[in-house]
C-alpha cells in the first residue's frame, strides 16, 4: 500500500509540474471563448474555440515543428463537416457528419498550410 501512495504522489507531482509549464489562453469573444494552447517547449499546439463550455467552430492542431496536423470544425464538441489530417503519409481529407466519418480521400501533396 506504501508504494502505491508514494507512486501516486510522484505522478500527482509530475501532473502538476506539466501543467504549470503549459501556457494557455482564453479570450471572450462574444458568445466564445478564443483557445490557445502552448506545449512545454513554449510552441503553439492548438488553436480554436468553445461555446458553453465545448468545442466549438475552427480547431487548428501543430506539431512540434509549428506545422498544421490537424484542421476542422466542430459543433457543439462534435467534430463536423471537412477535416484535414497531415501524417508522415500525406494529407488526407476526412468527412464528418453528427460526429461520424463518412468518407476519407488521400490529397496530393504533404501540406495542410494551402488548405
């Protein structure tokens, strides 16, 4: 048992520490609030919005290159509409309708930025 308190310490610790070095930032803009998200290394990691507490209109997602591996839209915190993913693949486009894909299509090139 004395193991177990202590192995939950040292992650409640390193949850903590994690935390603290992530830089995030909320701005009210009308009826949402503006998403900023900064990974540990002070690099952007997602960008979007909430409505009501949820996901809600554009979300941008970076690596840690500062390059677009994710973006799309959703609704009410359902992903919805058009998606483009980026991989070591390629780009491919993903569609979403009430939060289920419907069809993926493989895009040429390897860049999201020109969508």
């Amino acid at each position: 048992m004395k193991k177990i308190v202590i192995l939950f310490m040292i992650l409640s610790v390193g949850f903590a520490y994690a935390q603290n070095n992530n830089k995030t930032t909320y701005t009210k803009k009308g009826d949402l609030v503006e998403a900023t998200i900064y990974n540990d290394d002070g690099q952007l990691e997602q960008h979007g919005f909430f409505k009501d507490k949820k996901l809600h209109g554009t979300w941008t997602y970076f690596n840690a290159e500062g390059e677009k591996v994710a973006l799309g839209k959703y609704s009410n915190g359902i992903k919805t509409g058009k998606w483009l993913f980026k991989n070591d693949e390629g780009v491919k486009e993903v569609n979403y309708v009430n939060g289920k894909v419907v069809k993926v299509t493989k895009l040429e090139g390897t860049s999201i930025a020109y969508y």
